[in-house]
C-alpha cells in the first residue's frame, strides 16, 4: 500500500482489477466529458467554494461527531463515537453527493437531471437539489417500489420532479436503473445523470467517493480536536457503499485506523434471502463497472434482501472490492434482526432513533466494542435518520401504535 494507493483509480477507472466502464459505445463520450469536466472543478477555485459554503449553509455541515456515552457506558467497552449525518438537511448522507453532482451538473450546462430510486431516499435527494438549483429532475422508479414508498414519491413530486413509473421486470430498482440508462443514451446532450452511490462505470465511483469524504475529512479533524490522536475503528454499513467511502477514504494512509464495513445479512448468509455481496459475492460486471456480485452459476444476478431499502443492492462500489482484496478493510454481515436490536439500542440509550441501515453497524459495534478497553476509539457513521423506516421497523418488532 502505497500514497499511490490513495489516488485511485487509474486512468482508465480501475481499482485494482475491479471497476472500469463497461457502456454501450454511445456513452464513452459522454463519460469522457464528465470526467473532463469534473477534473476542472477540482482545480476551479469557485466551484469548490461554493460546494462547501452550501454543505455549511444548506446541507448543515459540519455534522456533529457526537460521544455517546449512555451507548458507550451500556456496552461497557471501547468508547463509541456517532457521526452524526442523520442531522443533515433530508437527513441522510446522499445530500452530500446530490449536491456535488447537481453543482456539477449546473457547470456542465447540463439543464435536465435524471436519475433512479429503489426506496426513494436518493430520488428525494436529487429532487430537493434540483429545486434549488432550479434544474428539471426527472426521477425512475419500479412501480412496486412507488406502492411501497408513498411518502417519498409525494416527496419527489412536491419537489417539482417527475416521477416516472418502471413497469418491466421486477419492478424494481433494477429495472429503473436499465431505464435511466436507455434515458441517457438517447438525450446524452442536455442530460445529466446523477448516480447515487459508488458504483456504475468511472468516474461515478470516484467522483461520488469525492463528494462523500466530506464525512471523513470533517470526522479526522473532529476527532483529533476532542482526543489529540486518531480513532481506532472506522464502521459504517456498506450498500452501494458511498457513507462507508465517504468515511474510509481521507484515512486511507492512517495505517493504525481499522476499517469495518457492514453488508445486510438479511434472513442470513445460508437462506439467499440477504444482500452481503463482498461476503458472498462473486466477480462479475454489473451496471457498467467489475466488482463483486451477487450471481449464480450461470452469472444472472440473484434477488436480494435486507429489511433496510439503502442495503438491498446485488452490487457493491468498486473501490470497496479492491478493499477488501487488498486486506486493507474488514467486511462483516448483521442479520434483520440484528440489525433491530441495534436500532432498538440506540433509540433506548441515546434516544436517537436511527434508520435501519446504520442500525446494522450499530449491532456490530456493540459486539466489538465489548471486548475492547475505553481507550480505543469507534467511529460509527449514523448515515441516516430513521423516520423513514418507523413502520417496518415497529411492525418487525411488533409494536403498535
Ligand atoms: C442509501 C442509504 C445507505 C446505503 O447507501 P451507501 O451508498 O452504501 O451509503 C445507507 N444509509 C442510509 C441512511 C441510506 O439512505
């Protein structure tokens, strides 16, 4: 592992061996002139002033990195420390990209974003971007999943988007994805796509994974001014994977700091019924880049499941591929159960009632935390709040209103 390490991906997008661009040939161009354009933001003075002078004013940067003591004081170990992102304006951490991107989009003169959603919570986010930023927002999403995410799709319309139902195949995110794309090939003109995680084909991965860092840059500068050192553990939950880069990658020389990324063991790593694509995965391309994937035999891409919408994903970034392949992050999987047990805990210790997906590194952290002296340090990313997930949450634990 070397600085080098730190500047990935190469030229040509990989991560190692994994990432890439596998597109239709009628998208390299277009590929190619975001990764032109987004290269000159980086060194255009403006453009970074104005990304982070709306994390502070819009986005409510910097999030708090908050010592939960009552947590710490129950587990009765290492002490454990909560970025908290579910404080953000939406309330998850995917405003940090849908800002990045929509700025992006604006510098480019791209005036018509489009983009996908499962559960809604990244459809939410480029919609409340763009009705800032006053950019036409168009917004793909299954029909089964617009049944089940009512409140996000009235979300997305108040917002000014459009949202447009996907009626092939499953019905699902899978299927919105496969539109957007078919979107973008025919109006790669005027046509900004703002992907929501680190994945897809370069300069996706990297260019969300920038965005993102915000969280670890803010976490590394926090924590050495409350403690004079580094933590110990960095974890997050892993779906696509971008609060989990976000966090890892400004620490990524900080040999001494462990990373730990938590996959969705859904109703456990034997049943199929999950969606730990690093744990179980095998090599394949999906949606434009090489990662590990959730296929059989015969390379179709399995169903999966987890009780938390951000975690149900068959894919995992790229960069998090290489990660683990390289030793250089620990992946784990916490069951659906698990993962209440951790929400239930940090809504009764902290009365901070978190959404499901950080609820999974929860779990785990406590676990780890046991066994570990006060000293060490464990930074969890609370990548969202949990309003969102009230109802499956206290339907699982069988809680009535
Ligand atoms: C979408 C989502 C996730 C999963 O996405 P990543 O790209 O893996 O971060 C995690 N937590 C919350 C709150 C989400 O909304």
């Amino acid at each position: 592992m070397t600085t080098k390490d730190r500047q990935l991906p190469n030229l040509g997008g990989y991560f190692g061996q994994f990432g890439g661009k596998f597109v239709p040939e009628t998208l390299i161009p277009a590929l190619n002139e975001l990764k032109q354009a987004y290269a000159e933001t980086i060194t255009d003075s403006d453009f970074q002033q104005q990304f982070l002078q709306l994390c502070r004013r819009y986005i409510g940067r910097p999030t708090p990195l908050y010592p939960a003591q009552q947590l710490s004081a129950k587990i009765g170990g290492a002490t454990i420390l909560l970025k908290r992102e579910d404080l953000t304006h939406t309330g998850a951490h995917k405003i940090n990209n849908a800002l990045g991107q929509g700025l992006l989009a604006k510098y480019m003169g791209k005036t018509r974003i489009i983009a996908e959603t499962g559960a809604g919570q990244h459809g939410v986010a480029v919609a409340t971007v763009c009705a800032m930023l006053n950019l036409n927002c168009i917004v793909y999403m299954g029909e089964d999943d617009i049944k089940r995410q009512s409140s996000n799709v009235l979300k997305m319309k108040l917002l000014g988007a459009e949202v447009r139902p996907v009626s092939s195949g499953s019905r699902t995110l899978k299927d919105a994805i496969n539109e957007t794309i078919r979107d973008w090939v025919s109006n790669v003109h005027n046509t900004y796509y703002l992907l929501g995680s680190v994945v897809g084909p370069h300069p996706y991965p990297m260019i969300v994974r920038n965005f993102q860092s915000v969280i670890g840059q803010e976490t590394k500068e926090q924590v050495r001014a409350m403690y004079h050192r580094l933590p110990d553990y960095l974890i997050a939950c892993v779906g696509g994977g971008s609060n989990a880069i976000g966090l890892f990658h400004p620490f990524f020389n900080e040999k001494s700091v462990k990373f730990i990324g938590v996959e969705a063991a859904g109703q456990g790593l034997e049943s199929n019924q999950h969606a730990a694509s690093l744990i179980a995965g095998k090599v394949g391309v999906l949606h434009g880049a090489k990662s590990y994937l959730l296929q059989d035999r015969n390379g179709q891409i399995l169903t999966t499941h987890s009780i938390a919408p951000g975690l149900d994903y068959p894919g995992v970034g790229p960069e998090h591929s290489y990660y683990t392949d390289i030793g250089r992050a620990t992946y784990v999987a916490v069951t659906d159960t698990q993962a209440l047990e951790g929400f239930r805990l940090l809504c009764s210790t902290e009365g901070i009632i978190p959404a499901l997906e950080p609820a999974h590194a929860i779990y785990y952290t406590a676990k780890l935390a046991t066994d570990l002296p006060q000293e060490q340090l464990i930074v969890i990313n609370l990548s969202g709040r949990g309003d969102k997930d009230l109802e499956i949450a206290c339907q699982a634990i069988g809680m009535e209103s």
